[in-house]
C-alpha cells in the first residue's frame, strides 16, 4: 500500500485492555485498506506480549514508510511522550516544532 505525504499529526493507539480476537485483525485489515494518510509517527503503547506477533503478520501489509514511522510500547504513553521529547521525536504536543 501506497499513501499520500505524512499529514501533520501523530497516532496513538493504546491498546491496555483488549484482548486478542479475530476482531482485532479485521480492524488491522480494515485500517489499512481505509488508506487514510499516514500520520508523522504512531505509537502503538500498553501493548501486550500479543501484539508483537499481531504486529508481525500486520507488518506484511504495511509500506515500508508505515514501518519506519510506527513503533510499539509497552509503557503507558505519558512514558513514550517522555522519551520523544528527549529523542526530539515529534509526540503530537500542542506547540509542538518539528
């Protein structure tokens, strides 16, 4: 899948709380196919020991943009912000410079 430029903001999916289910990839399956443009960076945080191996098969499907600008954690994303603000990774703060 191809997508447009990377539109001016950041995803966070936090995923605390879902268990797996085929649900889970039909979303996956669905959200790619929607196309929508791809944010600066999404994190996907509070991931379980199963989304890596989801993560995994989704990867198949996603561009190689996609790849390099979604990353997961395990932390809650107060935890992440952190770590963006001192890698000058752009966390999608109001104010916010690239």
């Amino acid at each position: 899948l191809t997508r447009a430029q990377p539109a001016a903001h950041v995803c966070v999916i936090d995923v605390a709380g879902i268990k797996l289910s085929p649900k889970v990839y039909v979303y996956c399956k669905y959200m790619l196919k929607e196309n929508p443009p791809r944010p600066l960076r999404t994190y996907v945080v509070n991931t379980p020991k199963w989304a890596t191996k989801v993560y995994a098969v989704v990867r198949k499907l996603m561009s190689p943009e996609d790849i390099a600008t979604t990353s997961l954690h395990t932390e809650p994303w107060a935890v992440v912000r952190s770590a963006c603000a001192s890698a000058r990774l752009p966390s999608g703060d109001p104010g916010e410079r690239e």
